[in-house]
C-alpha cells in the first residue's frame, strides 16, 4: 500500500530522499516530464488538454523529526529537533537514526529521582538523550554520526472503524493523494509538484513556483484534528470523519474567497462532505506560492489528522477517500473551464 510505503520511509525536512525515490518509483510512467530542482523538489507535468490557466497541485514530502548534535563519552546521543515537535511527547519513544536505520530509545531521569518541580513541567531536550544500547563513544561512532537524522519508529496500522495510525501523516497524506491524482487522471494539464522542507519555513515551495508560474494552486496537507469534547465548537480546528478541511486563514496565507466558493460548490454539486479549518495557526507551502513572482491563486484542502507532529497520528479512511472525490470534481470542473 503506498500510504504505508510513504509513512514508515524516512524523510526528515533537508533528507527526503528515500521519500522522493518511491514517489518517481510510482509516478515516472504517468507524467511527460520530470525535473528534480536544486533543493531536491519534484516538479513533474502531466500534459492532457489546453487550459488558459495553468494549474500546480502540491503537497511537502518532509516531517518533523530530529538530529544528532553530539555523543557523549557514555555512547548516549544528544539531539535536536528539526520542525515543530512537542518534547513532552518524546520521552520513551523508539527512534531509527541514520541512513542504516539505528533503533534507538529516547530516554530521561526515572521519575522516582526527579524533584517535584520536574513532574509539573516537560523535560528541555538537554536532559534527555538517545540510548543505542551501547558503552563508550567509539563503540556508538561506529554506528551513528553527529548531524545522522533521526525519525520514530512508528508502522503503519489500521484500527477502529476506518482509523490509521502512522507518523508522518503530514504530509504523506498530501503526498499519496497527489500521486493517486498523476496515476489516474487523463486529459487535464497540470503540474504535480512535491516540495522539500515545508516544516523549516517553506522552503521548497517558492523556488518550486517561480519555475511553474502557476494560475492556481492546490496544497494538500495532513492538518490538525482536535476535538476534545468540552472545548467551544469554534476552537475545534477539524473533526474525523467530516469530510476534506478547506482553509479559511492560516499564519501565512489569507485565501482566495471566490476560489474557495467554487471548491464548496464544486463539493455540494458532487454530494461530498467537506468541513471548514477552523483556525489560523500554523501555515503551509500556500503561504510561498500565492506570492511568488506575479501570484497564484491558492486553495489549501487537507486531510485531518489527530495527534500530528507526533509518532502516532491518527486519520479516516474515509476522510481520505473524500478528500479524493473532491480532488477528482475539482479537475472536471477544471477540465471544462469552471474554475
């Protein structure tokens, strides 16, 4: 299953790599050209009929994870995060390090010898470390490398009624979506595009879209579900099993009105439930591509994700195959002009 494929690889923001392998793996007999840029972004065209208006699809190939900064002379590693992780979530958590894939646990001082004060509050990075189960620091340099990347070691797995269980759900939702989208669409010219370092300030996405010069543009995105039963309705972001979350605002994009008008009515016409995204934190590659060179038009659609920027996120199955339906109509309209 690609999902499956996408979310166990590693890909921590500035190494993609084996993420982006299985990507053009999937794609390279479905587009008509294929360009990797400097930064490592996958811009690929798929011809089919003439529009006016030239239309980007993306989604970031990265996550959140960590670095190796130091290794001390016990052979444990001190690390760094790179993205934005909650470190109260990180204590006993399993991790891979390096490109061999080291399995490591994240590790703290017993809570039997803490003092008080440290219980009420999340442990800073400097005290904890990663155990790789061995003595000495030669015997850990051996397998390991300051600046090695470090993901969770987190499987893909399926649960409950129609629930995933995964890391890295953002953004390989959005991935799995696009590739889905080149392997099965004819007949409508677009650009499928997969940027690099999203999570460390956008990175990819610009340079990726001086180069297309886009009309429109669609982000998909794995975006945060939080509903906690007695939290007010509207701080609740997302919810499970609602249907594809359409951005009203975020941190670095204010959306296109008209542009989401036709999405909503694009996912009535088709009797595709959708929901709204109810907040404005956090930003996505929108925020680079609806400024870069003259301008695009942007629409940002997501899949929502519980527990995101952690080892377990959590989505719908049927989210996801909405969130499909919607992308499908969207093209046809597209394809006749409508958008």
């Amino acid at each position: 299953m690609l999902l499956k494929r996408l979310t166990e690889a590693s890909g921590v923001s500035g190494n993609e790599k084996e993420v982006r392998d299985i990507i053009l793996d999937e794609i390279q007999n479905y587009v008509d050209d294929v360009i990797i840029d400097k930064l490592g972004n996958i811009i690929t065209y798929k011809k089919g009929k003439n529009s006016s208006k030239k239309l980007m699809i993306t989604a970031h190939m990265d996550e959140v994870g960590l670095m190796i900064i130091d290794i001390d002379s016990a052979g444990l590693l001190k690390f760094t995060t790179v993205g934005g992780i909650d470190k109260r979530i990180l204590v006993s958590k399993p991790v891979l390090i390096g490109k061999n894939k080291v399995l490591g646990v994240i590790g703290a001082k017993p809570i039997h010898l803490q003092k008080k004060e440290e219980w009420q509050k999340a442990l800073d990075l400097d005290q904890l470390y990663i155990d790789i189960g061995v003595n000495t620091k030669e015997e850990a340099e051996k397998l390991v490398n300051i600046g090695d990347y470090v993901i969770f070691d987190s499987s893909y797995m399926e649960f409950g009624e129609g629930l995933v269980k995964a890391k890295a759900l953002d953004n390989r939702v959005g991935c799995s979506l696009l590739v889905e989208l080149i392997k099965n669409v004819e007949d409508i010219s677009f650009y499928g595009v997969f940027t690099v370092m999203e999570e460390v300030g956008l990175i990819g996405a610009g340079p990726a879209a001086y180069r297309v010069e886009p009309d429109i543009s669609i982000i998909l995105e794995g975006t945060l579900c939080y509903e906690v039963p007695k939290l007010d309705k509207h701080l609740i972001p997302t919810y499970l099993n609602k249907g594809p979350a359409i951005s009203l605002i975020d941190r670095t994009t204010l959306y296109n009105i008209e542009f989401r008008k036709k999405i909503i009515e694009v996912a009535e016409k088709n009797k595709i439930p959708y929901q709204y995204r109810k907040t404005a934190m956090g930003g996505n590659d929108s925020g680079k591509i609806h400024r870069s060179k003259e301008g695009s038009i942007t629409t940002t659609i997501s899949v929502p994700c519980r527990n995101i920027h952690s080892p377990t996120s959590v989505m719908s199955k049927n989210d996801y195959k909405n969130t499909q339906k919607l992308l499908k109509a969207i093209l046809s309209e597209f394809k006749k002009g409508e958008l």
